[in-house]
C-alpha cells in the first residue's frame, strides 16, 4: 500500500514550505485572489477599500446551460509562490487573480506602485489569469478637463481576455463595456498622471475623498473574468481524451516517475485518475458540486486500485471539502464564527471551575445544532433517494442550522443534497483516512497539517471535540521540516481551536508553549512581547484572571501551575523592559497566591518585588497594554496584614453632643417591652459597619489599625492613608516600620472636609515599592466589615479656657475626668470668698462662639455647691457671641463654704430629752460630754468623719479635763498636724458646653471641663455652745466657744462692736446676745409639723417627726441666720465669715431660744421683782411672794407643776438646797395646774421666812409633764409595720384622736420654764 | 515505569502529585492539567448511560515522551497516569491494573476519618504506597 517507499529520496525543498493555517475545507472551492498593498502610505482609505474589495467574494454566475453557479473567492494577502506548485494536485492552491491597492501623491510614487504591481505579476506569473490595480491619487484641487485617455490597462487586458474570449464569446462584450464607462471616470486623474510604458496592467484610478462606488462593480467584473478563465480550462480538462492524458504530479512526485513506463496499465490508470481528481477539482471551483462529488469518488476509486496513496488522500479529502461545501455552507460566509462565539460566550473566563454546568450547556447547545443540522440533512439524502421534490421547506424552516440552499448552485437550487455525498459522521472519518494517506509521504507533511486543521474546524462545526482532540493532537506529530516562527503558528492556531470547543486547560498548555518557543534559548531574536502577550492568553486555562480579586474570589485551579505561569509572566515582562508590568504581576502573584506559598517563597517574592519595584515603582492604576488589555491594579492588601481596625471617636473634649432639647411629650409610656418590628434587631446587626460616635468637619480624626508583618524581615510601610468615600476626606500619611510578626498599632488621621456621611473603605500603603489600596472588603478570613460609615457633622468651634488661678500638679479623678482641659487649683480658709476669671477663647478662625452652657459638678452635695461656687451666668450670656478668634472672661466666685459647728449627736436628743428635761440645766454639759463617746456619729464622707473625730478627740479632751463650761479651752491637739488633717478637699468640674456655626442649628455642641481643686483649711471653729438666758426675757445670750485652728492670729468680731483676738490655735469663749425666736414661727413650724404628720399618717409611715425637731431645727436656723461672726488673720487679709449653720440645740436650749409661753409676774412684799433687783428682807419676818402666771402661747397649758425652791449658791460651784433649817414657806411650794386656757392667769401666793440671815436665791419653775394617757394615744398613732391588723382596729380611732393628739403634742414634752434670772434676797438680821 | 500519579478532585483542584522525577515535576503538572479536558468530555459522554459508566476512561492523549491515562471514580475523582512512551512493552491490561490498585489505595486513604473530603491528601501511607505503584512493585 505504501508507495512511499519509491518516493523516499526526495528533496525536502520540493514540500511546501510553510502550511496555511487559515484553510478550512471550504477553501477548496475558491478561487484564489491576492491582494495585496503597494507602495510606502497605508493610509485609512486604503483599509476602507480593501474592506470593500473584500466584500466581493462571491459571484453568481449564468453559465451556457442557464444553471446559476455561485463562485466563490478566497482574498489572500500573502500567498508563497512554491504553493503555486501543487496547483496541479490541488486546484485551489493556486493563484489566480491579483489586486494591488497603493496610493500616490506624485508621478513618481505613482511609477513606483506601478512597478511593484509588475513585480508581483511576474512573481505568480505562472498561474495568474488576470490582474488589477487599484491607484488612489491626490486631492484634486484644479481639475483640467482636457482628456487624454490612458489605453495601457485596456491594451494589456485585451490579450488575456481574448484567451477566454474564445470559449465564452458572450463574455467579452459584457466585460468590456463597464472598461469603458470606468475609463471615463477615471479619466479626471488619469489626465495629471500617467503610468509607466512598462505597466500594463489594467488600473483604476480614485480620489481619496472619492466615494468609488464603483468599485465593487469594477471587482466583481474583474472576478467574473476570473471564473470565465478557469471555467475554460475546467472545460479544456474535460474535454480531454482519456487515453491521451499526461501525469499530473505533486511537486516533490517529479523525479519518481523518470524512466517508468508511462504506458503501463497501472500508470495509465494513474493518469487517468489524476486527471479525473484534477477535474473534480477545477468543478468544486466551478461551482459544479454535483459533477464533483462523483468525479472525486470515480478518482478516488481508480486511483485507490493503483494504491496511488497520496493523490486517494487528496481524492478522499476532496470528497469531504466538496460534501462540506454542501453541508456547511455557513462555514464560508463566517469562518469558524459561528461556532466558537457558542463556545466561548458560555466558557468564557471564569467557569470552567464548574464543568458539569459549561459542559452540559455546552453540549446541549451544540448537539442540538448539530444533531438538527444532521437530522436535516440526513432527511434530505433519504427524501433525496426516495425521489420526493418537496423537501425544500423542511431545510429552510429548521432553523438552527444555517444551511441556506440557494448558494448550492445550479443543482441544488431545490435544496436536495446529491446522493453520493457523504454523510457528516463520514467526514471525519474520510479526513482520518486522507490523513494517513498522507502521512505516507514526508513531503506532504503541510498537506497533511492542514487537511488536519479543516478536519478539525469541520469537527468544530459538528460540535465533536473528542475528534477535535484528536485530529489537533495528531498535528503535533507530523514531522514538520519548518521554521521557528511556523512552529509557533502551529501552537497558536491549535491553541485558538482548543479554545473554540472549549478545551481551556489544552488551549492555555499550548498558548504557554508558544510562548515558551517564542523565546526559546537559541532563538535569534526572541520575541518577548509575543510570549507575553500569549502567556497572559493562557491565564483563564489555570482560571487564572487579569484581576486578583476574581482570582481570590474563585480560588480554583492548580497552584503550582498558577505560580510557574505569572513567575514567567514576570520574567516576560522584565524582559520586555515593562518594568511597571512585572511589578503589577509581581504583585499580583503575592496577593493572589499568598497562601499557597511556603513562607520562604513568600519572603524570596517580597523581596524580588522590592526588586522589580526598584525600577518602576507600583501604584494602583490599571495599566493598558498596547492591544488593548488593561490589566486591573493589584494591591497588597494582607502585607502588611491588618488584625483590626478601629474608628476612634474624638478626644472627649472634642466630641460633639447633642444639645439637649426638652422631649416632645410621647405619651406616658416611656418603655414599651413589646418591638413592633423585629427589624429593629436586624438593622442592629448588619449595622456593625455603621459608627456610633460622630465626627467633626474640619477636626482630626482617628482610626487606629492593627498590623502584621509576615514576612521575617522589617517591613516600612510608608505613606499610609484612609481610604475613604463620600464626604471629602484629607488624610494625613503616616510612615511605620513593623518587625517581623510583631502586631502593631498604627494610628492613622484625617480631616473631613464636608459633612455627611464618611464611608472608610480601608488604608492605603506604599511598602516593598508597591502602592496599594487596601480595602476591608478584601480583606478575607477576619470579622471585619467591608467598610465603616461615619457621620460628619458640620464643624464646631473649639475653645481654649483659661483660669487666672495656679493649674493644679495632678489632675481631678472625678467622673469625666477626660474633658478636663485645664485646672485651677486654690486654697481658702473657711467662711473665706475668692473669685477666678476664667477667660474663653474662640480658637476656631471662622467659625462664631455663640452658645455657652456652663454647669457645676463636685463631689459635695449639691447644696453646700452652691453656696461654693456661683457664676452669673446672665452676664455670661450677654457676651455672646464671641467672634472668632475672640475672647470673653467670666468670673466664678468661689465661697469656702464649711461646717463651723463641731457636729452635735443629733439622735441623742430626742431619746434623752425626757432625762434632761427633769434634770437641771447645770447637768446639762455633764451629760453631753460623758454621753459623747458612746454616740453614734453621723457618717458621711470621710473628711468629714475625720473631721469629726478630731472634734471628738478635742471635746474628749474638753470633757476630760473640765467638768463645767466656764472653764472650757481648748488644747491645741496634735499641734500643726490636726491643722492638715482638718483641712477639706473639694473637687469641682466647671463644665463647658457651647457651639456654634451649623452646627448649633443642628443641633451639637461640644464639653469641656476646668478642673477645679480647692483646698479649705479650717479657720475658726466652734467648738461648744451653750444658751444663756438674757437680762431681757426678749433676748438669750448665745455662748460659744471658739478655736482658731490657724496657725495665725485671728481677728474676731462677733457682734456690731465687738471684737477679740485669739492666738494660734488658741481658744475663747464669746457670748453674743440674740433675738428669740418669736412665738409666731413656732406657731408656724408648729402648723408645718402637724400639716406634715397628718400627710405621714395618712400615708401609714412609720416615723413621726417629733415637733421639737422641728421647733430644734426652727431654732438652729434662726440661730444661723442672725449671727454671723466675721474672723479676720491679722496681718494679712484674708477674712471671711463663719456661720452657725448646724448647730444643734438640746431640749432646753430651745426652751430658751423661743419665747417662753408663759409669762412671769412676781412680786415679792409686794413690789414686782425686776432683773437683778435686791431685795432685802429681816430673820424671821414673814415675806410675801407672789406669782403669777400668763399663758402667752395659742394653746392651753395642761399639767403644769409650780415649784418654788430656796437655795444658797456658795459661788464655788456648790449650791445648798437643805434649807430646812434656814428658809420656811408657808404654803404649798409645789402646785399644780391642771390646765390653763389660752390668755389665762394664774396666781399663786405664799409666804416665806428666813430664819438666819445671808444670801439666798429663789429659783422659781414651772414644769410639764406628760400624761400616762397622751403616751398611749401617741403609741396608737405609731403603729409599728407589724401589728397591721392592729392598725387596721385602731386605725378610726387615731384618726379621730387625731386632733386632741396633735393639740397635746406639746404636752408630750417635758418642759421647764424658769424664772430668770432667779430672785436673790439677802437676809439680815433684824 | 510510571512518570506520574495524580488524584484530582471533582472540582479539578489537585489533591495529589506524585513524580518520578522532580525535576520535571512542574512540566507533568501541564500535562496533567491539560489532560482534564479530555477527561471532562468523556465524563459528559458517560454521563448519558450511568449503569454502562466506565470507570477506566483510556488514553488521555499521548506526547513524544508521555502517555496519559485517565480513570474517574464515581464520586468524580479522577486518577490520571503518566507513563513512557518508549515503553512498548506496558499493555492497557497493566494500566488497567495500576488504576485498580491506585482506586483501592485512594479509597483507603480517605476512609481516614481525620480526612476532609475535598483537602489534599497528605498520607505517609499513600504516598509510599503511590511510590511504589509508580516503580511497578505495586
């Protein structure tokens, strides 16, 4: 079978050199036309006329017997002239018709385009038919008219034409009129410029701005001439007698057949066959497909008997060009567009990751196609052979396919498909078998690679990829005697048809070959831009893509393999002098393929970056590639990698609040449990990105980020910034150095421009030379939000305060402390005053201060803080606004507000009461200092209860060592250290918050605090006190005893005019007279306490303010109130003034301090006793003494007792009251009033005698006491919390008792009333 | 006798890549991955009939040097072979025989309870086992 053997020796030079990777099977039936471009200027309008030549590629022809043909023409740019040469074994690779397309702007140039047409004439002279230039000349500015018509082309046409003119006379006529009417347009030009003698050439002659409409008409008559020419010679082949035909012979065949008998049965069988396949040929040409088809299988039949292998091959490959002709005809109007479109629209870049999907897509798609077009046309061979006209319509109504009968030609034009053609299924199968014909003979390797290629693209169209594969795969081994550059083709067109059936991975492993031959070492001139280009081709094969963050998204393919590839696509780009590229790329690779790599590779690519990044550096932009690709930036987002990200809010001082507007009234339900939507909750949770705290335009702001520098060596980031949307933002560039895996915070700031909404979208960085925008979005495998939304609010003012007193060395541990801006520290003795001017200054250069709000906050209760500090907070308004960069100045007075008071045990009195109201008041200090010790203090804070144990200690002391007040002073305790001890401290908040601008319109204003840290030193302090009765009965005399815990002189003036100094912690006593508490506000504190009780019954409270609280606390304040004792240190001046608030007042205190209710009247022999009156009486005579007594108060006065007792007072302390034996009194000294009305008088007389003589004192009293029945109702009225069902019984009565109770409440008391000051009668003897 | 064994997961991601030479590891993974095309479009074919699914999927495709061989599990993992050309000698019968044991081998190493379906197969025992496959002492 193989006749190879024979052919072996042949010379490689007589294969084709270079295989036509463009054919497809429907090229064997084109003519083949070269156009071609001439002269130097390849101007736009030369594209548009190509464009236009092109469109004519096919004509339709009416041949002798009235059949319509459809001829077809294959434009061809380049055609090697060697190919020319098995225009006997194949027709169609021979050249036929030439165009040349040139453009001049001279005669010369015009001569020159003129010769090249010539040249290229007589390069392809031995096949050319027929040749046409096509000469777009100058602009025609001064068109002469005279016409002097240029005969050359005409002449030169005439020759060739006459040699068709012969079989189709009817021809000439129609081709040479049209030569006349383009003579005529064209003559305008043609009159400025002639062509050489030498061309002879038919040319066409435009303008530039020149529609050439004609153009394509010229064309087509010029292709027309073309088929009359081969329909001659297919007409001269068949005419030829059989037994008189010469060998035809394939180009490398010639010497094979010298010496051998031509005549020879075999041989002529040969020829004959040859001939016959020649024939068939030029037919498929002719458009005679039906006379083809059977002249192919007669060849192929006659030439397979002599086992002409290579020319059966040709038949057989013939039958599947003439049988795809028939079956795809679409192949031709758009070669291998129609499929592939199908294919790559559905496989494009990023699926293939999904197979099954594309895959069956895919397949469903193209089976239908195909199984439709099989269906149609096997329909149309069986309806063809059961000999039925009517099938026409079912071809033209299955709409996938696009066979479109009517350009079958004559014998088709019914739309029935020869019998002999051969099936689809069968193609493949004939091309296989072409194919290994072929491969017989080395020189045919080029026939072979591309009867390999149509088959392929013939598979493509049948939609079988597995044949595609294998006719692509079968390419590779063809031994090829060829070039670098073809062999490159090769891996580019099959990669391109791999692409076509979708086979990404085999396509990119080609394209990568390619790309590796392009720059192959030995390569004389390695083409680096090729092998870039087609390796960045070769991406979606590893699905890989142009941008890293669809790469990352997907994270498929084999990453080994992705590596490898972008590692060489660097080094391709290095090598291409793109530096910027290989940076891109470089950065790509470490962004994309960051977890598949080891961390040495990790580190040896940072640093190759740095590298790369040296020469260009790398920045955030999308770089075009001259054909267009853009290759979308990379960005290091995980180096350095960001751990967290932080908004900060602003500094506390800073951060804007909102100005507090009284609520809208909402109803009285301030909380409701009930969420009407749960989308509450949702918005809560996908809202992570969306910032509480708000933001000020025009102020810094803050975001601190976490970073990682995984690499082992020291990463500087520099020129680091927020990324941001929205409102426009300045950021400011922060440069950081990070160590090796160390996690590091890095503050990054910015302003806000404008308000609105920020939308923080990451950082940006510049590190390993690379720029990079960094955004959370990207950042994968954290909890971190693909962006952060802050809102600005319009800008704020900002202040500066400033105090005019001393800033203190630590600053407050108050709440707030943090919006502390300033501070201000002093120190006040007690009852001292002082001021501070605090000045505020609009710091803001635009924006006015026109809202202040200033408040107070310490930690003393809110009382004694305002008598502390006050600010007039009018004139402080009156100010505003303050322009910018104004300043006003407020003044704070400060008041060192303190107790003077040593505290009294408060709860002694009211349970004790009843003992020292029996008692006489001389007891009175007796028990309160021993009772002391054992007394519960009042606890508040703990200054004061150091405070208080220092006065505890001092009255300890006081109580220790003096039994009785008039000898009271004070030892000066722990010297100078209970001096610091006792000082107090206070800290206060003067806090600030104003606004102004757009802001206050909207609402937001901003706090700031001064600090205030005051220290009180105690200046004087009353230590005790007593109540004195007055010489008048209107006034008491107040008795104090006063320290001064100074360590200073102190000046003291405690009346109008009266003044003492006391030494340094030296104490003194001072009585200061003062007014009594007139009856009208006890009534009144009375009436308060009652109306108060009743509200605390009613509401079944368990305590019952007892009235001498409130007649106690009457006092106390009226005692405050009226004395104010000035202290000034002498020698310097401070002053200031100490108030009695808080002195607390036992049971007969107050007695004294109020107006007494009863009033005395007594007269002794007679004659009313005045205030330190002397009254003299003798021994043993009988006196006269006379009381009476008027109830001034509003009430009656039950039970009271009169008692009149007799007793020397020795004046050393001792008074005697056993006078038995010196004093008598007739009559009861004991008497008891059971009641008296209100305004009623009550006298009573008795006599006295004294039987020695000597001084003697009367002390006259009247007492009350509460009755048995009174304590019951009062027990009733206070029912305990765990009687109730007790209460509930008593509950009327009390009620009802109510009113008696509350009128004797005054009697529950145990009262004394004395007169004084008592009477003294001196006794002589008679 | 064989240059290279690789399991590759139903979504074409390598599980694992043994090579008799590492040198030319890289260059068998091209080839490999290229082979997954094929692979694919016979699994489509096979698809149509599931009770006639042949596991064994037959040369891949061959080179000069290398002739790949493909198989595929049921749960669409598939076993690719890589073996001399020059070596005549091997028939399909043997081939068969490799991607039978190559199947029981991959079947035990995922039994491994502490294997995620779908991760690298990072097994001593696989590996050394696969190793052995490779030499033809399986």
């Amino acid at each position: 079978m193989r006749a190879a053997a024979v052919l072996s020796h042949v010379s490689a030079e007589s294969a084709m050199s270079r295989p036509d990777y463009e054919q497809n099977a429907l090229h064997h039936s084109c003519l083949l036309v070269l156009l071609r471009g001439v002269g130097p200027s390849r101007a736009l309008v030369l594209q548009r006329a190509f464009e236009k030549v092109r469109r004519v590629n096919n004509i339709k022809v009416t041949d002798s017997s009235g059949v319509m043909r459809t001829i077809h023409f294959r434009f061809i740019h380049e055609h090697p002239v060697d190919h020319n040469d098995w225009g006997d074994f194949q027709t169609h690779r021979r050249l036929l018709g030439l165009i040349t397309i040139g453009k001049f702007d001279n005669q010369t140039e015009l001569n020159e385009l003129c010769r090249q047409h010539e040249s290229l004439k007589v390069r392809y002279g031995s096949t050319l038919y027929e040749s046409r230039a096509i000469f777009f000349g100058p602009d025609a500015e001064n068109n002469s008219l005279d016409i002097a018509n240029h005969k050359d082309g005409v002449d030169n046409a005439q020759p060739l034409l006459q040699a068709m003119s012969e079989q189709g006379a009817n021809t000439e006529a129609k081709i040479k009129v049209p030569e006349q009417q383009k003579q005529q347009i064209t003559a305008r030009l043609q009159d400025e410029f002639t062509t050489p003698s030498n061309f002879k050439s038919q040319a066409f002659f435009y303008r530039e701005q020149d529609a050439y409409a004609d153009l394509e008409t010229r064309v087509g008559d010029f292709l027309h001439a073309l088929f009359w020419v081969l329909e001659s010679r297919r007409l001269e082949r068949s005419r030829e007698k059989p037994d008189r035909v010469s060998l035809l012979l394939a180009p490398f065949e010639k010497r094979d057949f010298v010496g051998l008998d031509m005549e020879s049965r075999n041989n002529r069988k040969r020829c004959v066959g040859r001939v016959m396949k020649n024939l068939a040929d030029l037919s498929l040409q002719a458009g005679l497909l039906d006379e083809a088809l059977s002249l192919y299988h007669n060849a192929n039949e006659t030439l397979r008997s002599v086992g002409d292998s290579l020319w059966v091959g040709a038949s057989e490959e013939g039958l599947c060009a003439c049988s795809a002709v028939l079956l795809y005809p679409q192949l031709r109007t758009s070669p291998l567009r129609n499929t592939p479109e199908k294919w790559r629209a559905s496989d494009a870049t990023k699926k293939v990751n999904t197979p099954d999907v594309v895959g069956n897509t895919n397949g469903a798609n193209a089976l239908t196609s195909n199984s439709s077009s099989c269906s149609s046309v096997s329909s149309l061979v069986t309806s063809n052979s059961s000999a039925s006209g009517t099938p026409t319509n079912s071809t033209s109504s299955s709409s996938t396919s696009t066979i479109s009968v009517a350009h079958f030609g004559g014998h088709q034009r019914n739309g029935e498909l020869p019998a002999n053609i051969l099936k689809p299924e069968e193609i493949p199968n004939f091309y296989r078998r072409a194919i290994i014909n072929y491969s017989k003979y080395r020189n045919a390797a080029t026939i072979e690679t591309e009867a390999a290629l149509k088959a392929t693209r013939i598979c493509i169209e049948q939609n079988r990829p597995l044949d595609v594969a294998m006719f692509l795969q079968n390419i590779l081994y063809i031994n090829l005697n060829m070039s670098e550059p073809d062999r490159v083709k090769r891996f580019e067109i099959i990669t391109e048809l791999y692409q076509q059936i979708g086979y990404q991975r085999k396509a990119a492993f080609f394209q990568r070959l390619a790309a590796q031959k392009h720059v192959q070492q030995g390569s004389q001139a390695p083409d680096w831009k090729q092998s870039y280009s087609l390796m960045l081709g070769s991406f979606t094969g590893y699905l890989l893509s142009l941008d890293p963050l669809e790469v990352l998204e997907n994270a498929a393919g084999w990453p080994s393999l992705q590596i490898d590839l972008v590692q060489s696509l660097i080094s391709a780009a290095r090598r291409l002098g793109h530096s910027a590229l290989a940076t891109r790329h470089m950065t790509f690779l470490l962004q994309t393929q960051w977890n598949n790599m080891s961390a040495t590779e990790q580190s040896e690519m940072a640093v190759q970056l740095q590298n790369l990044s040296a020469q260009c550096e790398g920045s955030p932009v999308p770089l075009v590639l001259d054909n267009g690709t853009v290759i979308p930036p990379a960005n290091l987002t995980d180096l350095p990698y960001c751990l967290e990200l932080v908004v900060k809010d602003m500094p506390a001082q800073l951060r804007p609040l909102r100005i507090k507007i009284a609520k809208a009234d909402s109803g009285p339900f301030l909380f409701t449990p009930i969420h009407f939507n749960s989308v509450d909750r949702r918005d809560k949770k996908k809202d992570r990105n969306k910032i509480a705290f708000l933001w000020v335009q025009n102020d810094l702001c803050e975001v601190s980020v976490r970073l990682r520098n995984p690499l082992p060596f020291e990463l500087a980031v520099t020129d680091m910034r927020l990324l941001s949307n929205g409102v426009v933002f300045e950021s400011l560039p922060q440069t950081v150095v990070l160590q090796p895996h160390v996690p590091t915070h890095v503050s990054l700031h910015g302003t806000p421009m404008e308000c609105g909404q920020l939308d923080l979208q990451g950082y940006s960085t510049h590190t390993l030379g690379v720029k990079s925008n960094c955004r959370l979005k990207h950042m994968h495998g954290r909890r971190l939000p693909p962006n952060y939304l802050v809102n600005v609010i319009p800008a704020l003012p900002r202040i500066a305060i400033k105090t005019s007193l001393p800033q203190t060395a630590t600053f407050s541990s108050m709440k707030k402390a943090d919006i502390v801006v300033t501070s201000a520290s002093l120190t006040l003795y007690n009852g001292e005053s002082s001021s501070c001017t605090i000045t505020i200054t609009n710091e803001s250069s635009s924006l006015p201060l026109e809202y202040v709000e200033v408040n107070i906050n310490s930690n003393v209760e809110q009382k004694q803080q305002q008598k502390i500090f006050r600010i007039d907070d009018q004139a402080l308004q009156a100010q505003l606004p303050v322009p910018p960069l104004g300043s006003i100045e407020f003044e704070l007075l400060i008041y060192a507000d303190a107790d003077f008071v040593c505290p009294m045990p408060g709860g002694l009195l009211p349970q004790n009461s009843a003992d020292y109201g029996a008692s006489s008041p001389s007891h009175y200090s007796n028990i309160s200092s021993s009772g002391h010790a054992s007394l519960p203090l009042h606890v508040s804070s703990p200054h004061h209860r150091r405070h208080e144990q220092q006065n505890a200690n001092s009255r300890s002391t006081i109580s220790g060592a003096q039994q009785s007040l008039a000898a009271l002073s004070l030892q000066p305790v722990g010297a100078g250290g209970s001096a610091g001890a006792g000082s107090q401290h206070i800290e206060a908040q003067l806090r600030l918050k104003y606004s102004g601008g757009e802001a206050l319109t909207a609402g937001y204003c901003r706090q700031c605090a001064v600090s205030f840290n005051l220290e009180l030193l105690p200046s004087a302090q009353i230590t005790s006190w007593d109540v004195l009765p007055a010489e008048i009965a209107s006034q008491f005399y107040l008795v104090l005893d006063i320290s001064n815990l100074t360590a200073q002189e102190m000046s003291l003036n405690y009346t109008d005019n009266k003044n003492i100094l006391i030494e340094a912690k030296e104490s003194c006593r001072v009585p200061i007279p003062v007014d009594r508490c007139s009856l009208e506000q006890v009534c009144a504190a009375r009436a308060a306490e009652i109306a108060e009780n009743l509200e605390r019954e009613l509401c079944f409270r368990t305590q019952l303010l007892s009235f001498s609280d409130a007649l106690s606390k009457l006092c106390s304040t009226h005692i405050a109130e009226c004395v104010k004792i000035n202290w000034m240190l002498t020698g310097t001046d401070i002053k200031g003034v100490a108030s009695l608030r808080g002195i607390v007042l036992s049971h007969a205190m107050v007695d004294l301090t109020t107006v007494s209710p009863l009033q005395w009247s007594i007269s002794f022999k007679d004659t009313l006793v005045q205030p330190h009156s002397e009254m003299i009486c003798s021994v043993g005579q009988s006196t006269m003494l006379s009381i009476t007594l008027t109830n001034q108060s509003l009430q009656p006065l039950k039970n009271l007792v009169l008692t009149i007792k007799f007793y020397q007072d020795y004046l050393n302390g001792m008074e005697n009251y056993n006078l038995e034996t010196r004093v008598a009194i007739s009559g009861p000294c004991r008497v008891t009033i059971p009641i008296m009305e209100k305004h009623e008088q009550k006298q009573h007389n008795c006599s006295v005698i004294f039987f020695t003589p000597g001084r003697f004192k009367a002390s006259i009293e009247c007492a009350t006491r509460p009755q048995q029945n009174n304590n019951s109702s009062i027990s009733h009225s206070c029912p305990g919390g765990t009687n109730l069902g007790q209460l509930e019984v008593l509950a009327p009565q009390s009620v009802s008792m109510n009113a008696a109770s509350a009128a004797s409440f005054d009697e529950q008391q145990a009262h004394i009333w004395k007169f004084i000051p008592p009477i003294e009668v001196t006794v002589v003897e008679q | 006798m064989a240059f290279c064994i690789a399991v590759i997961g139903k979504d074409n991601a390598p599980l694992y890549l043994a090579t008799s030479d590492l040198e030319r590891e890289l260059d068998l993974q091209y080839h490999v991955h290229a082979a997954l095309d094929v692979v694919e479009e016979k699994c489509l074919i096979g698809k149509g009939a599931p009770e006639s699914k042949e596991l064994y999927l037959g040369l891949l495709y061959s080179t000069e040097n290398h002739k790949i061989y493909g198989f595929v599990t049921n749960s669409r993992v598939k076993f690719i072979v890589v073996i001399d050309s020059s070596n005549i000698a091997l028939r399909e019968n043997e081939v068969r025989a490799i991607f039978r044991n190559l199947h029981m081998l991959y079947t035990d190493a995922v039994c491994n309870p502490f294997y995620i379906p779908g991760e690298q197969l990072t097994s001593k025992k696989f590996d050394k086992a696969i190793q052995k496959l490779m030499t033809g002492n399986a």
